[in-house]
C-alpha cells in the first residue's frame, strides 16, 4: 500500500504497468548491450584537464595513470553524440516517456573501480537493463525507478579486464498536478 492506501499496481493503469513490465523484461534480456569504445586512448592532456578541472594535485596522476573516478569520461558520447539503439538505459526511458512518464530525476548512482586505467589503454563500456521498479508513488510524482548497468572494460573478448562498474538509478515519472 502506498501512503494514499491505494495498491502501487492501481497507480497506473494495468494495461500501462503491463507493458512497462513486458518491455523492461524485454530489454533486461539483451544483456550487455550498447558496447561503446572509448573516442581516444588514455592520455596525460586529458588527464590533466580533469584534474585541473576537478581541483586535484595528486602527483601520483601525473604519472601516466588517470584517477579511477575517470572511468566515464572516456566513453562519454560528446557534445553531438547520441546513444547506440540497442542502449537499454535510452531504450527503456522511451518506453516510459510513450508512457506518460515523461519527467526524469537522478536519484543514486553507485560505482565501483578495480583498477586506474593507465595511458595508452582504451577503454569501452557496455550497458546492461538491471531493473525496473514500480510504479512507485513519490513525492515527486508516480513513476518507476530504472537502473542500469554500465560495465568498463579494457580488451575484448574472454581476456577482457573489467576496470570499472556503475549502478545508475533514475525515475521516471508524471509529475504531481499533471493530467493523467
């Protein structure tokens, strides 16, 4: 039951929920999706921008190794970029958005880094669909919480090392006061 007393499932309609379940089942199915590789190979210049940008004076990055807390910038898409259509983030958020769900709000995102990547490696991330709750009813409104999976690797292939992993979680909802 919600605060209001009324189910979460009779939040929105069940034809809705229905097919907001079947597609996130769906996506989650693809797996590993969405592999992106890296625009360039690790390098100092960059290094150094983020660092300055970032306020850091570690030498130790100095030193031909990038802080792990790096690990996304060297997949970002760019200013002109635009998510693969397999990305299950991108793919689900749709779904929601043809939905009615159409506000969105970061609400976490966890990270975790085995290892700095050194200068001259490339990296690529892939994306995984890990789950789609609801629907929720929030302060910010009805909607699910989305979290995918973005896996950082360097290599291809079995002897591929895993660097760096993010959970990313969002909701996506109708605002409260919108006509539903």
């Amino acid at each position: 039951m919600t605060a209001t007393g009324v189910p979460p499932v009779e939040l929105v309609a069940p034809d809705v929920h229905a097919h907001v379940l079947a597609e996130a089942e769906r996506i989650r199915g693809l797996g590993e999706a969405a592999e992106r590789w890296a625009r360039d190979e690790v390098n100092q210049p960059r290094i150094d921008d983020w660092l300055e940008a970032m306020g850091v004076t570690n030498p130790r990055w100095k030193q031909g190794e990038a802080p792990p807390a790096m690990a996304q910038v060297w997949t970002m898409y760019g200013l002109g970029g635009r998510p693969p259509a397999d990305d299950p983030l991108h793919g689900m958020m749709q779904v929601l958005t043809e939905a009615g769900f159409t506000a969105v709000l970061g609400t976490n995102c966890e990270q975790e880094y085995h290892r700095p990547l050194r200068v001259g490696e490339r990296v690529r991330v892939t994306t995984a669909l890990e789950s789609v709750v609801g629907p929720k009813a929030t302060g910010m409104g009805v909607g699910y919480f989305v979290t995918s999976r973005n896996t950082w690797y360097v290599g291809e292939g079995p002897g591929a090392e895993v660097v760096a992993t993010m959970l990313f979680r969002v909701l996506k909802f109708v605002p409260k006061g919108a006509a539903g």
